[in-house]
C-alpha cells in the first residue's frame, strides 16, 4: 500500500515568512510523528499525535511552530515568521499502535520537506 | 539526559565482508530498538527491530541486544556498496512519557568495491 506522504518536497522561502508542510500518514495508522533533521545531525522530535488524544508538543522548539491533524489523518506543520536556523529536512512518520504497546510501535517515515529560508 | 551513542564513522569495509555497527543507550527501561538505513539526501527506512536479548536475523541483517550491557549492534553480512549509507539506532526511553523514537547520530558505512 501506499507509504507516508509528505508535500512539498521542497520549500524556499524568505526569512521572516510563514510556512506550511503537510504530511498524509500511512491509512490505518493513529499515531503520527514531525521530527526535524538539519544537516548533518541527528533526528529531533517535534510533535506527537494519537487519535484523539492531546497531542505531545513537547519537542517544538518555539512558540513560531504549530502542528494539527485533523479528522486524524492528515497532518500540518506550520512555521511562523521564519529564521534561517528553521532550515532542515522536516520528516513525518506514523504508526500503529499494537495493543497499546509503546516498545513496539514501528514508525514509518515519509520522504521529508526540505525547507530552506534564506 | 537520555542517550543514544553512535560512532559516527565512516566506518570502512570491502565489499563481501562483514560490517558491525554498534549503539549503546542509557536508560536501562528501553526495550525495544530500532535500525534505521538513510542514504543520503533520502529519509530513514527500517530495516530492523529487535526487543529481546539474543539475536535476530532478517537476511543478511543481524541485530544483537544486550540489555545488561545497554548495548545493541547490527551486522551485515555479504557487505555490498549499495549498503553505503548512514545507519541509525533508536529506542523509545520509556520513563520520559514522550512517545517517540531518540535516534542516535548515525554511523556513515561505506563499503568499498
């Protein structure tokens, strides 16, 4: 079946701008990840949803970044009034959730967005 | 704060041989781990997970746990330079509450022709 789908693949935009990634989720899967990779470091959790559950905004790195899903599907990440250190490959994965058992939740990442603000 | 240390290589083989990426992790709750292959300019892709002790082969892949020692690795059997890429380990540090993956920096695995 189909995999984690992300658009744009890439994004430019001007410092100060704002910014909208979006991430369709592999069908079935409740639980959905933003991570942010910039170049050359490791992956950097930003956000966590699952079903209807308050969503886990523990990883955003700024009151500038915001993330929604809605219907729990398809999810949103926005960045607002963009700085170059916003520049990264932004990755989305989701998963299922098997009997509620975090050890084992395999996530599946989609292609990224590279956002790049000059 | 919780950890997940990778060797960032380049760690260098010749085609054919075996490769061992190591990881290690600092909290002794993780109990599941997770291999991750990223070719460059491209998103991480599973190739494995391990959650008990021992071994667990999948192909040419082998994924070894030892949870006293904190420590997880990967083998590669049969090297091909298609293997050429970064790998990364990832656990879930279950006394945090945060439901999501802690990768370590990855280890650059270039495997010559």
């Amino acid at each position: 079946g189909a995999g984690v789908s992300q658009s744009p693949s890439n994004k430019v935009t001007e410092k100060g701008k704002d910014v909208e990634l979006r991430c369709d989720p592999i069908s079935g899967h409740t639980a959905l990840y933003w991570y942010r990779q910039s170049l050359g470091q490791g992956l950097e959790f930003l956000i966590y949803f699952q079903g209807n559950s308050a969503p886990d905004k523990s990883g955003l790195p700024s009151d500038r970044f915001s993330a929604e899903r809605t219907g729990g599907s398809v999810s949103t990440l926005t960045i607002q009034r963009t700085q170059q250190e916003d520049s990264a490959v932004y990755l989305c994965a989701s998963s299922s959730i098997r009997g509620g058992l975090l050890s084992t939740d395999t996530q599946y990442f989609g292609p990224g967005t590279r956002l790049t603000v000059l | 704060q919780k950890e997940v240390e990778q060797n960032s290589g380049p760690l260098s083989v010749p085609e054919g041989a075996i490769a061992s990426l190591n990881c290690t992790y600092s909290d002794r709750g993780s109990q599941s781990f997770f291999w991750y292959r990223q070719y460059s300019g491209k998103s991480p892709e599973l190739i494995m997970f391990i959650y008990s002790n021992g071994d667990k082969e999948d192909g040419r892949f082998t994924a070894q746990l030892n949870k006293a020692s904190q420590y997880v690795s990967l083998l590669i059997r049969d090297s091909q330079p298609s293997d050429s890429a970064t790998y990364l380990c990832a656990t879930y540090f279950m006394d945090t509450g945060r439901r999501a993956l802690t990768f370590g920096s990855g280890t650059r695995l270039q495997v010559q022709p």
